[in-house]
C-alpha cells in the first residue's frame, strides 16, 4: 500500500537535470509533510532509504512506494494522457493535498478532479512528449515546464551536483506557489458553483446574489428561465445584467428596455421612475442603481416593459 501521508519524512528522486513533473511531483508530496527531506540521486542503496521515490527508480509500483514512468506502456491518467511523476502523486495523494490546503471534505474530489486538469495533466502530456508545442507557427508556448527550467544551470553555468540541487529546490519552491494558486482557483470555482445552483433553484426570472459570484456558465446551463442577475459591485452600486443565450455569446435571452440604452443618472431616472438609477450600458446588457431595492425595481420593470 502507499505510503500513508504522515509517513513521509523522506523523499527521493532523481539528481541532475530537472523537469516540471519531478518538480511538482515533490512539492505536492511537501504539502502534507514542509519538513520533508529530499534526496536526489539514482543510487538504488540511497533510494532505498527513502520513504518514497518519484521519477526514478524504473517502475510504477505504489505498493513498494516507487512512482515512475520511464518504461515503456507507462500508465495512462483519467483524460487518455500518459501518467508522469506529477500525475503519479496527483492519483494517490491528491484528495489529501487540496484538503491539506484548506479544501473541505465534501469537496476535495471536485478540487482534485479540476486542478489535474488545470495543471497536472499538461505536465503529464509534456513530459510525455503528448502536447502540442506551439501556439502558432514559431510560436513556442511558455509553459510551467518552461518556467521549471528557467531555474537550471545555463551550459556556461555551474554544473556540479550541487548547482543542480540547489536549482531544484528553487523550482520546486515556485511550483509550490503555482499549485496552491491552482488548488485556491478550482476550489472558489466550485465554490461559487454550488451557490449558484442553489440560487437558481426553481428557475425565477431574476436571481439575486448578495455578493458576487462567477455565475455565468453555471447558471446559463442550469437555467431557461432566468433573465436578469442581480448582484453588488465595487463601488456601492448593485448590477442589474442580463443573462445571455449561451456562454460566450454577446446576445440577451432578453435585452433591457432600447429607451434605456446610454441613460444615466437623471436621465435614467426620469426614464424608468426608479430613484437612484445611474447607468445602463449603450449595449442594453447592464444597468445599475445605487440600491439593492433600486436594482431590483430595474430588473422587475425590464422583465415587464415591451422593449422596443
């Protein structure tokens, strides 16, 4: 069985040159235990004394705590892409390091689902040679492996064991960063996912957050009813904008009133009666009021005015 997380005082692979999928393989092993020792060496006898080795050692066997994936037929993740070290880990451990860094129970599959996505699988793909380079004809993709290696000894540099180790440690630091950012953004997406599954409950018209949440390609799929959100802004002014057919799309399931459009302040006051009325948008997408109320009575009357 694999090593259990509080098990993990050392950690081994390999030295020399480094890739991103060694990188991250190590500082996600870091998150459940800072303190770990890392070891980088192909010495079997050195590998033996660690509590479990990634990138090296030849075989992919979780049982005797060795995740490699240099060897042909190397296993395959979830999304049809060859597992590296980095996914190796992300399979076995990757329910305990989201929750290790703040992720609730109940959600830490969906945060390990999306950020093996996000990240872990393109590391994967480019270390196996299954990623598409370039962005454009003689456009090279900077990628988090470029980034990796932006920390390794130039060939006019120092090139001793040393050198490379120290270097690693750097990479391995700033992928740390990198995976908690991911880890921090995939948990706030499903965040504000289910509350906005719970806010649309039943399909009104006009769905009302008190705070604002990413909403829109939630709320579009779980939705034909919905017109309007309503939701605050920096700025002491509430939102009144106007859901659109599908995401991406710039068009309206219903546009707000034509006569609106480009009105502000009085204007837009005297247009629709409501006080405290400041803007809407020339596209007819967005108005807003200076109050929840006010937004509110903008988005009741766009729902029962004929626009023009």
């Amino acid at each position: 069985m694999i090593v259990g997380k509080n098990m993990i005082r050392v950690i081994a692979t390999h030295n020399g040159p480094f890739h991103a999928d060694d990188a991250v393989a190590v500082a996600a092993l870091r998150v459940l235990n800072p303190e770990a020792k890392v070891i980088r060496t192909r010495n079997p006898e050195l590998l033996a004394t660690a509590d479990i080795r990634v990138d090296v050692g030849g075989v992919y066997d979780p049982a005797n705590n060795t995740l490699d994936h240099h060897f042909k037929d190397s296993p395959e993740g979830p999304l049809g892409v060859r597992l590296s070290s980095a996914g190796m880990v992300w399979l076995h451990f990757g329910e305990q390091i989201v929750q290790a860094l703040g992720v609730s129970a109940d959600n830490a599959k969906a945060v390990t689902d999306e950020v093996y996505k996000s990240l872990i699988a393109a590391v994967d793909a480019g270390d196996n040679g299954q990623s598409e380079p370039y962005a454009a004809p003689g456009v090279e993709n900077f990628t988090l492996a470029h980034a990796v290696g932006t920390f390794s000894p130039s060939w006019d540099e120092d090139q001793s064991p040393a050198s490379f180790d120290a270097a690693f440690e750097a990479a391995v630091k700033m992928v740390d960063q990198v995976l908690r950012g991911q880890v921090r953004m995939a948990y706030g997406s499903i965040k504000a996912r289910n509350i906005v599954l719970e806010a649309c409950a039943g399909d009104p018209e006009v769905v009302v957050f008190d705070k604002f949440v990413p909403w829109a390609d939630t709320l579009i799929d779980a939705t034909r009813q919905t017109k309007f959100v309503v939701f605050p802004s920096p700025g002491d002014t509430w939102m009144v904008q106007c859901v659109p057919p599908a995401t991406g799309s710039f068009d309206k399931r219903l546009p707000l009133p034509a006569d609106w459009a480009g009105a502000r302040d009085a204007a837009l006051e005297e247009i629709t009666g409501v006080p405290g009325a400041v803007f809407c948008h020339p596209g007819a997408f967005i108005c807003g009021a200076r109050t929840k109320d006010g937004a509110l009575a903008l988005a009741e009357l766009a729902l029962g005015k004929e626009t023009k």
